[in-house]
C-alpha cells in the first residue's frame, strides 16, 4: 500500500528565514505527490503537486518542494517564511484501489509550521 | 475557480438528531468526491469516495448505514449522519476532484464542526 511519512510534528522557524517541511514517501509505480496547507477551522488548501517532470515544482504563496527519487522524498521549501506561514501542512500520495482503476489520497500526519517574528 | 462550497460550517444537536451536510463544487464538474473527517490535531481520515451516480466506496471500519453518502449530480453530494451520538463530534471536510485518474489536485470545501450534545 501507498503511504506518505511527516516525520515533524512540528517545525519552528524565524521569520525571514528558509523553511523545509519533510516527506517522505512509499509507492508502487510512479508516485503522484501532493502539498496541502490547513489554517485552523478551514479545508486544505493546494499548494503543488509533482506529477512527473522537473524534480523541482514552484507552487502557490512562494513554495516549492524537490521530488527525490532515491531518498523516496518530497520536502517542501520557501526561501524566506512570513508569519502568515504558520499554518498544518500534508503531505499527500495517491493511492489506486487494486484492478478498478479508482482511487484515493493518503495524507500525512501533517506537520505544525511556525514562523516567529 | 475550482471553488467548494460546503455547509453548514457549524451543527450543534441533540443526541439521536440526524445531520445532512452539503458539498458542491460551484465552477466545475466533480467526477469524484471524498469525505474525511479529522479528529484535533490529526491528520484526515477518509471515510469514503463518491462518484455520481454510483455507491460510495466506503473506507474500513466506517458504518454505511451510519454515514449516507449520496452524489446526485456533478456538483453535488450529501454526507448524512443518521442518529448522531457525541462520539461522531468532529470535523468533517469534503473535496472534490475534476480527474478520474488522481493527477489532478483535490479542491476542499471549508469544513463542517459537528458537535452533538
């Protein structure tokens, strides 16, 4: 089965400073990877998504995150966190039910983001 | 665009009271949507996959005939809680998802708080 790991429960950061949120991931076949940010009593929110391509995939709000096949990972970065990053990030993989070509996503644990002024 | 509206936001009942809550997707036509429902500080867990016009495949251990799920069209599906009790008092969230291979990111309605007294 698919699953995806957030080995952080919590991450701090400065304000100004780089951020890396940590994934990592197990999949049979190619693995479709997602990130999600949550602000307490919303929905998630996409941020990016590697499909296949470029290692390397710029999202929303300023964030990227490196796909690496060899360490299975998938951690997400932004070159300088605001405050307004604090925030529940997931990480996320999908999942295809056996022979019937549906599927789901599994999520992560989620990992805590704050950034202090 | 991609937009979920999901509601109420907030349900406060009486034990025994059934709730019905609402996802649709307002500016596009959702093959397939999903139910999670996430317990403080925990990441999601799905209870269950619609696609309109069909069963909703439901997750493990997750009571059918307690959670109904129904995706009457495109852009709607319903969650009823039949004869809710204080342990089904969460946070439940839908989204929806354009694709039916899972490439295409999940878009999320804000959330439903369920509290049953």
């Amino acid at each position: 089965a698919q699953s995806v790991a957030q080995p952080e429960d919590q991450v701090n950061v400065a304000e100004g400073n780089p951020l890396t949120v940590k994934c990592t991931y197990s999949v049979s076949g190619n693995p479709y990877l997602f990130w999600y940010v949550q602000y307490p009593n919303r929905g998630l929110q996409f941020l990016l998504k590697y499909i296949t391509g470029d290692n390397l995939v710029k999202g929303s709000y300023g964030f990227e995150a490196e796909f690496n096949k060899s360490q299975t990972s998938f951690h997400l970065k932004k070159p300088s966190a605001l405050v307004s990053d604090s925030a529940l990030y997931f990480c996320a993989v999908r999942d295809i039910r056996g022979t019937s070509g549906t599927y789901k996503y599994i999520f992560g644990t989620g990992t805590r983001l704050k950034v202090l002024a | 665009g991609a937009v979920v509206s999901q509601h109420p936001s907030w349900v406060i009942c009486k034990s025994g009271t059934s709730v019905k809550i609402e996802c649709r997707s307002l500016d596009f036509q959702a093959t397939t949507m999903f139910w999670y429902r996430q317990f403080p500080k925990q990441s999601l867990m799905l209870m269950a996959t619609s696609n309109e016009g069909s069963k909703a495949t439901y997750e493990q251990g997750v009571e059918k005939d307690k959670f109904l799920i129904n995706h009457a069209s495109l852009t709607l599906s319903t969650l009823t809680v039949t004869s809710a009790h204080p342990e089904d008092s969460s946070f439940y969230i839908c989204s929806a998802a354009t694709t039916g291979t899972g490439s295409q990111p999940q878009h999320f309605g804000d959330g439903t708080r369920l509290s049953i007294l």
